[in-house]
C-alpha cells in the first residue's frame, strides 16, 4: 500500500463489518472514523459476503425503523400531554 495511506488491522475491519452489519451504522461515518476511504469499507463487506447490498440495505432499514420509533414515541407522549401538534399548514 502506497506510503501515507491507512491500513486497517484484521481485528479493525471485523470490528466495521460488525458494525454496519449488526448496529447498521453508516459507512461514510465509519470511514472518517477510521480514516478510510468508504469504497474500502465497501470492499471489505463484498468479500466478507456476497451479499453485501443486501446487508446495507438491511443496516439502512434498521436506521429508519429506530427514527420511526422515536418519533412515535414523541408523538404518543405529546398526545399523553394533551400538546397539540403543529403541522405547518393552515395556521
């Protein structure tokens, strides 16, 4: 690998594929954290698993269900306390 670049440790990249894979967090994120490029965090995922869009895929769904979650659950606790929801239109 050509001088300056980083390299990830064996214990580094099954540590990133577990966390896209199992807690969904997002390449570009881990890439700057580890200082890589997000195509090398890519390739580690399609050689770890030939399915590996389907596994983003699955990570990005995990991270739309948990804001679902949230705000379902700010909606359902303003509804408790009787707050009224502005929608933006008509007032």
């Amino acid at each position: 690998m050509p001088k300056g670049y980083p390299s990830l440790t064996a214990e580094q990249k099954q540590l990133i594929i577990s966390r896209v894979k199992e807690k969904g967090e997002r390449v570009a994120d881990l890439a700057k954290e580890y200082g890589v490029v997000p195509n090398t965090i890519y390739h580690l995922l399609s050689r770890q698993n030939q399915g590996a869009g389907a596994l983003l895929e699955l990570a990005k769904m995990k991270r739309e269900n948990e804001a679902l979650l949230k705000i379902i659950g700010q909606l359902v606790a303003n509804e408790k306390l009787g707050k009224k929801i502005k929608h933006g239109y008509g007032n």
